[in-house]
C-alpha cells in the first residue's frame, strides 16, 4: 500500500494535464488509459506511466489522429514516426483542397457568379489531377480526327498541355476553369483548327498555292516573334524593316508590286485570320503552366496588321 500514495485519481490526471475529467474517464473506458489499480471502492487510480501515455493520447489527438490508430500505437503495433508521416502527407493535402476552396470562393466573390455558373467551376476544380489530364487529351484527340490540317494543329498543342499544379494560385486556377470552358464547347474547337496555326490553313491567302502561302506565312510568323523578342512594337519606327521585308517577299512569291495595294490586302487578310479567342486559349495555357510568354506562339497577324497600317514615312529630298 505504500505505493498507493504514488497513485493519481482522474481529478489528479485532470489537474496536472488540463484534460477534462470527463475525457481522461472516456479513455479509460475505452482502453486507451487503462487504470493501474483501483481503490477498496472501485476508484480509479493511475500510476507515472499513465500519465505519460495520456500526454501522448492528448497530441495525437490534437493532430486529428483517429482512436483506432492510436490504440495500435499505444499497443506498440505502430510507430509515433510512422504515424506523423502518414498524417503530415494528409495534412498536406488538406491543405491543398482548403487552398483551392478559398480560391475559388474569391474567385466567385471578385466574379459575382451565378449559382449555374459556381456550380460549374467547383466541378471543374474538384477534378484530380488524373480526369485534368483526359480532360485536355481528349480535347487534343478531337482534334487530331478531323482532318490532316487539323492533325498538324493537334500535334503543336502536345507541345503545350495546360498542367494545373496541386496548390495553384488564384490566377491559374481561374485559368483552368476558362481553359475547361473552351476546350467542352464543340464551337471552340473548329475555331481552334481553323485558327490557331496559319501555316496548314490553305484558305488564309486564297488564290495562292498552298505551298507558297505556307511558306510566305512561315516566313511572317518568324519574323514577328523575332521582333517581339527585340520588343519591337508595331507602331514604332522600328517595325519598318520588318514589313519592309515581308512585304517584299509577298511581292516577290505572288508577282505583285510592293505598294501600297498590297499592303493593304496583307493586312486585310491577317486581320481575318487572327482568332481573339484562340489567343486567348494559349494565354491561359500559359498562366494555367506559370510560362513566360513564348514569342512564336503568340499569333502574329494582329501585330503585323497593325504594322502594315501604319503610314509609310514621306519621301525626302527634292
């Protein structure tokens, strides 16, 4: 009996852990804080032992560990270490799934969406990231089945799929559930093989041999992203060089004079070609990846139709 008075009631556990009484009686029925004696009257009583094992009840608890993986824990078939790392891995991905609910609960409020308009993005943000990737494949494989020009369209978007990462930002997050939008409707996508890639579009210089107006148009598009990269814009003195040469080489390839007739037919074709829309599609691509932009895949007809509107300097001299 003598050690009887080394013994702690609940009260005593209570007092020294700030476990209410309530709780430490609950672990006690459970098993999971088995008493270490009992008094005459039935009184629980616990040793130094038991109020270490309560400790750690009381942080595993507080780390949402469940009670069935603790008492494998107390019974020695677990480890602490083992434990904390399945739940840090857990935790982890809670916290992804907080991050994109709060994103896109700012991005309904910023947006003021409707209810049909909320439930859609909350669909398209509850995807893993295993349904993403048939999502976008099979807006690529659609594509590919339509015709050969479209195949050659399919095949430079594989160059870019848009990858939602697991804890995206609120901009690449707003992203995919526009990239989703656009890559589900039917309409987008016959734009997207008729737009995006003028090189395989025989009707973008009509009266023209496709191989000549692949070539002509190859020929534009490089020398755009060249001087995008120099951060040439279209309106300054320094684009002139550049239309200088493209006009030229249409003149040449088509047999037509380079003046100002041609020019102005240039310009009215890359204006009909350009697809806001499309560009749009690789601009979200692109916040959706967290890219720089890249120069030869942004389309090239709106910076050189502007370009080529701008007025021709007046000549010098006498």
């Amino acid at each position: 009996m003598n050690g009887a008075k080394h013994l702690h009631s609940i009260g005593d556990l209570s007092a020294l852990t700030g476990v209410p009484v309530r709780t430490i009686r609950f672990y006690s029925d459970t098993g999971l804080l088995p008493p270490t004696d009992r008094t005459p009257a039935g009184y629980r009583r616990y040793g130094a032992a038991a109020l270490g094992r309560l400790h750690l009840i009381g942080v595993l608890r507080d780390l949402d560990v469940g009670l069935t993986t603790i008492r494998r824990v107390l019974d020695g078939d677990l480890s602490v270490a083992g434990v904390a790392a399945a739940h840090a891995d857990a935790t982890a991905l809670r916290i992804r799934t907080l991050r994109m609910r709060q994103s896109l609960l700012r991005l309904v409020a910023r947006r003021g969406l409707g209810p049909e308009e909320t439930v859609l993005m909350h669909r398209l943000t509850r995807l893993t990231s295993g349904e993403r990737k048939a999502l976008v494949g099979d807006f690529v494989s659609g594509l590919a089945s339509e015709n050969p020009g479209s195949r050659d369209a399919a095949a430079v978007l594989r160059t870019a799929l848009p990858v939602l990462p697991d804890d995206p930002s609120e901009a690449q997050l707003a992203a995919w559930t526009e990239l989703a939008g656009l890559m589900a409707d039917d309409g987008f996508r016959a734009r997207m093989v008729r737009a995006p890639f003028p090189p395989v579009d025989a009707d973008a210089l009509p009266g023209v041999a496709p191989g000549t107006a692949a070539a002509l148009l190859a020929f534009v598009r490089e020398a755009v992203a060249d001087a995008r990269r120099a951060g040439v814009e279209p309106d300054s003195a320094a684009a002139r060089p550049v239309v200088d040469s493209v006009v030229e080489r249409f003149a040449a390839a088509l047999g037509r004079p380079a003046g100002p007739e041609l020019r102005r037919w240039m310009a009215s074709r890359f204006e009909a070609a350009h697809d806001p829309l499309v560009e749009r599609y690789w601009r979200l691509v692109w916040t959706v990846n967290d890219w720089r932009i890249v120069d030869g895949h942004l389309p090239f007809q709106p910076w050189m139709a502007e370009a080529l509107a701008r007025p021709e300097p007046e000549p010098t001299g006498r």
